[in-house]
C-alpha cells in the first residue's frame, strides 16, 4: 500500500511519528509525506521553518515548493508536485488542510488528470457549524463530492459535515499520537531550580496561545482563589500577556506567576514534567473568523494526552471535545467558570493520593488510545477498507 500525505503539520519532525508507525505495521506500506518548503508553524514555535528531505527505507519526507507560508486555506504546492506524484502513484491520497483547502482540490484534481485513481482522503478538525459563501462553497463542494473516505479528529466535526452532505466512509481519530518514549514521566530539578521552583510547591500548568479562547483569564481567576503554596506555569504566547500579568499583580498572585514564551516541541516534555497539574479551560468564542469560518470551539486538545502520557493529572473545561478525550480520568469543570475550576484545583492541591491515581488512569487511557502505534493501526483499518471498495 502506497500512501501519500500532504499537510503543513509536518514540517515539524516529531509529528511525523504516527506516520512513521504506519510504516512499521507492515513492510509494503510505503508512505510519503509531502510538505511546504516554507511554514510558520505559530504558538509555542512561531519561526519560519524550512523543510528538510527525509528518506528512510519505506518513509519519506518530501518538502515541495509552497504558495502561502502561514495560511492553511491559501496553502499550494508547485509544480515539482506532478513528477512526485507520477513517480509514487499511490494508492491512498490523504490532504490534512480541512474539506475547504485549495491544496486538497489540487490534488483531487491531479489525480484524475494524471490517471492515479487513488482514493482521496481529507483530515479536518473543524467543529463548528458554518455556511460558506461563492467561492468557498464551490470549492466544498467540488472537495466533498471527489472524496473516498473523511478523517475527523472529533465527532463534531463528521456531524458538521454530514450537515454540508458527506455521505461517504468516514472515522474519527487525532491527527497526531504521543510518542510514549518522548512523552513519558521524568524529574526535572535542575529545570525546576532555574525556574525558581521550591520542591513543595503545587505546580498548575498550562500549554497553549495566550488568547480568550483558551480561557487563560479565567484560569488566572481561579488560581487567584486557590490556598496552600502553589506557582503557575504558562508555557506559550500571545496578546493577552500583558493582561495576563496585570490581573495577576491586581490579584497579589505576580510572584507566583512563571512565564515561558518559546520552547522547542521536544523540550516541552520537560516543562510538562514540572507540573502537578496540567489544566486546558478553553471556552468557545464566535469572535474568532477565518476566511471561511466564524467560531472557535476546543477540537481536541493535545496537550491533555501529552500530560496524560507523564502521568501528569488533567483539569479541562467541558468544551468541545475536551470531556471525550479525558473521559474520567480527569476533572472537567463547566467552561468560564472559574470557581468550579478553582475548586477543581484545589481538590487536586489538598489530595496528593487522588492526583496520583487520576495520574496513573490517564497514562493507561493514553497507551490504549493515543499512543502514534494504537492510531497507527486504527488509521490502516480504515484505509483497506476503502481499498477494499
């Protein structure tokens, strides 16, 4: 089985290993992954990367001329596509760009053009309902009608397109894994120490862009009511930092604040490591518009199963598709409220035992599910049934 995959999230290395598990399921599945020269990743890493070729027996990585360096919708490749393409003839074609990308009616087009009859596949994480205007709504369409089989990282999502009218084959996995090697639990005292972290203080974590959305307003509202030695970690940017610290000065909690702005994605690990607790309070917004879409609703939250993998105990909000990924082995608090979540906190806080086993039951939830191996082979199945049509 030749399979084909084309998306800016890999420009980034380490989310290249659920792909590289396919690989190792069976000896005659090839995958070739295609990405942009050129990409700014944003977040936590917001430098322009530029793509490197990887060749490793049955796995490449292929980096291909780009149009647009930070706009998923907008993203195109050149034409050096085409003698790829001709070469590889694979069997499964997967675009992770959404059902309105550009680059995914580019290749359902060149592969009836070059005469391939691969099976197209499209990834989406979007979770919202929307209704797109001329042109987008063409280009939706055209994608959706040449479609074999859809990937959603959430239910919400294949529930939205259903209501556009996919019909098709269709299964809801993440996009990425965890690399259970990588992500795995580990002491940090020297990173502790140059943070100024005392070993009996209650370190609550969070990873992720210093936006609303993400509800870090109403975590430092609920920090601010917490008792006991405790110091909040915020690993991320954005444009509520300076609001961020002031609300915290205005609380008397500014000591207690620890900012870190840019941190490679292999060294996360090590600030997860830190943490006792690691909370995502995200809250929907409608304030957010993209060129297609209006809205903004959490579609799955990696940094949960990261945590859950170093055996880190989680806190989110009930938004979105937090509540499913946690299920119980974790504490879920209504989102925007920021006393239940200050509650939630404090439980964790005051019982040391209980953390602990929440610990311990979302590392077992994360190797059953999300390990890249466990994905790896979810995403096979559905790719011989396709084939099998």
């Amino acid at each position: 089985m030749r399979i084909l995959v084309a998306s800016h999230t890999y420009v980034v290395d380490l989310n290249c290993e659920k792909l590289r598990s396919l690989t190792r399921l069976n000896p005659n599945i090839e995958v070739t992954i295609v990405v942009p020269q050129r990409w700014q990743p944003g977040g936590v890493q917001n430098k322009i990367i530029e793509s490197q070729p990887k060749i490793a027996d049955n796995f490449r990585v292929i980096p291909i001329s780009n149009f647009s360096q930070n706009n998923q919708a907008l993203l195109t490749f050149g034409v050096d596509i085409i003698p790829l393409l001709q070469k590889f003839r694979p069997d499964i074609i997967q675009v992770e760009q959404g059902s309105k990308s550009l680059a995914y009616a580019q290749f359902i087009t060149l592969n009836r053009l070059l005469n391939l009859r691969a099976k197209n596949v499209f990834f989406t994480w979007w979770n919202l309902p929307y209704t797109p205007k001329f042109p987008i709504s063409w280009l939706e369409a055209y994608n959706l009608k040449n479609t074999d089989g859809l990937i959603a990282g959430n239910q919400d999502g294949v529930d939205v397109l259903k209501e556009r009218g996919y019909r098709g084959k269709y299964t809801v996995l993440p996009q990425l894994g965890v690399d259970e090697v990588l992500f795995s639990p580990g002491k940090q005292p020297d990173l502790a120490r140059s943070l100024g972290i005392k070993t009996d203080e209650f370190v609550i974590g969070f990873i992720g862009r210093f936006v609303e959305e993400k509800g870090i307003l109403t975590l430092i509202k609920a920090v601010a009511k917490l008792t006991g030695k405790w110091k909040l970690l915020l690993l991320g940017r954005g444009i509520l930092k300076d609001k961020i610290i002031g609300e915290a000065t205005a609380a008397g909690i500014g000591d207690r604040l620890m900012i870190v702005e840019s941190v490679p994605h292999d060294q996360v690990v090590n600030y997860i490591n830190l943490m006792n607790t690691l909370v995502l309070p995200s809250e929907i917004t409608y304030r957010v518009k993209t060129l297609t879409a209006v809205g903004w609703k959490e579609q799955f939250g990696h940094v949960l199963i990261e945590a859950m993998a170093c055996q880190i105990p989680v806190i989110g909000s009930d938004s979105g598709e937090i509540p499913f990924v946690i299920a119980d082995t974790g504490l879920i608090f209504p989102e925007k409220d920021g006393e239940a979540l200050a509650k939630s906190i404090q439980t964790l806080l005051d019982n040391p035992s209980f953390a602990l086993e929440l610990g311990q039951r979302g590392y077992q939830r994360v190797m059953t599910n999300y390990t890249n191996k466990a994905l790896a082979q979810k995403q096979l199945d559905f790719y011989q049934q396709l084939l099998s049509r």
